[in-house]
C-alpha cells in the first residue's frame, strides 16, 4: 500500500518542490520564494503571508490521496491475501519503478552535428570573402563574449549591460523575466560556466544584409540554481555541474550581429532546417 500512496503523491511532490525549473537566461519559471527567515520551511517555495488558502487546497489533496490510496491498498490487500511478497497486481519482485529525474536537455553529439557544422562553416568562409563580418573567427568570438555576459548579466538580474546586443522583441521577454524574479526574491546562480563546444549549425543569408542569421549549437557545464534574494537559501535547482545545451541564433543589423533567439536543444528542430544563401538552397547533411 505505502508504493500506491507514494506514486499518488509523486506528482504533488515534484509540483511543490520545483526541482525541474532549472534555469539560465530566458529559462525562468515564476515559482515564490520564501518570505520568512533562513531558518524556514522551504518545502513548499511559495509558502509565506497570504498564501495560507493555497497551503490548505494543498493540504487538502495530500489528504484525499492518501484517503483514496488506503481504500485502494485495502481493496487490493484483500484480493491477493496469501500471495507471497511483490507478487501481487500492479507489482513485481523488482520493486516499484524509481521517481524519474528531472529531465535535462538532450546533448547532441559533436559526431551528430559534424557535417552540418562543416557546411554551414563553410558557407561563412565563402561569404567572408565579400563581408569579413561573416568570417568564422568574428561570429565565434562574439558569441562567445554574448554567451557569457548575457549569463552574467541574467545571475545579476540586470540587462543594462548587454542591451545593444538582444534584438527588441527578445530583450523585452528576458526582461519581463528579470522582474518576475527580481519581485519573488530569487536570483538564479550560474557557477563554474564552462564552454564545451560551439558549432555553427544554420545559416540564413538574403540579399539584404540586414536580414543575414546565424546560429551556434552552444554546449556548456554549469551548476545552476536558485537561492532567495534575503537569506541567501537554497531553493532548487542543481548545484553539482551539469551539461546544457541551446541553439542560440544572432541576426546582423547596421552592421552587427545581434541576439535573436535561445533555444533548448530539444525543442528546436534548427539541425534540419536547410542553409539558404542568396536564393539558393542548400540540403542539411
């Protein structure tokens, strides 16, 4: 009966700590912090002043599970009286399966991207030749430098620095972010950032200038979590190194290039989309 309760309450559980709402700049998810001292109860984040009707609601539902998992148990415990241990319905002799992790993002291997990379790095040394700006070495080192300010600037919660650099409509979504995090007291902290790989995996290139994209697979360790703004606690989060990996994709404007969107890995499909120069298609190997 205790396996049936606690996959009734699993899902309450990881709804209340939060542990998957990882972030990095542009991956934050809204969840209270603490209002009391350090010495608090941090299970439930958004447990504080006037919160007490949803603690209750909460309350309530852990209640009414554990109720309707003793009835279950009990209906169950009848049926398969005299069977031997783990042997009864909804039960192996291996135990009940393990609560999942939280999900992290899906690392593409270098040998997965290897001859998009050398395509798409290839179009830019041919267009290098009428626009330096284009050139390889100048859009990785200026991904780079953006990489880590913009993290820098997303664990300061101030974007000032970095404006000139994010296209409108995307410094507009991290900001709105930014206080959203800066209102519930948190700050989200990257530590140990290191860059393991940048590929460059898609490229767009008009005849207008202007309209020219870029994007970079960006692979990198870090150890990511919240603490609370007053007390310094912890919160959630990872604070052993893990790997992370997005799509960041920049946009020449007057001149420059400019932050146009991050994506996770998983949920972009940039590694299939085709090389466009000037009109002319080309096939993603």
């Amino acid at each position: 009966m205790r396996w049936i309760l606690l996959s009734l309450l699993a899902p309450t559980v990881t709804l209340l700590t939060g542990e998957n709402c990882w972030a990095q700049a542009g991956r934050y998810v809204p969840i209270r912090a603490p209002t009391g001292g350090g010495g608090g109860f941090h299970f439930l984040p958004f447990m504080g002043d006037g919160n007490w009707d949803l603690v209750w609601t909460i309350v309530l539902v852990i209640l009414a599970a554990i109720y309707v998992g003793w009835k279950v148990g009990y209906a169950l415990g009848r049926g398969t009286r005299g069977s031997p241990p783990g042997t009864g319905p909804g039960l192996s002799s291996s135990g009940p399966p393990a609560e999942a992790p939280p999900s992290p993002d899906l690392i593409v291997s270098a040998e997965q991207v290897a001859e998009k990379a050398e395509q798409t790095t290839g179009l830019l040394k041919a267009l290098a030749r009428e626009d330096r700006l284009v050139d390889p070495s100048e859009p990785r080192t200026f991904v780079t430098a953006t990489f880590r300010e913009v993290q820098r600037c997303w664990q300061e919660r101030d974007y000032g620095p970095v404006e000139r650099f994010l296209m409108p409509s995307l410094l507009a979504d991290h900001q709105k972010l930014l206080r959203a995090m800066r209102s519930n007291g948190e700050i989200n902290r990257i530590e140990d950032l290191q860059v393991r790989r940048l590929e460059f995996v898609h490229l767009v290139c008009p005849d207008e200038i202007d309209g020219r994209e870029v994007t970079a697979l960006i692979t990198f360790e870090a150890k990511v979590y919240f603490v609370a703004e007053r007390t310094g606690a912890f919160l959630r989060g990872a604070q052993q190194a893990r790997l992370y990996q997005e799509f960041w994709t920049f946009r020449q404007q007057e001149n420059a290039w400019r932050l146009q969107a991050i994506e996770r890995s998983h949920v972009s499909n940039r590694l299939r989309w085709p090389n466009r120069v000037e009109g002319q298609r080309f096939e993603p190997a």
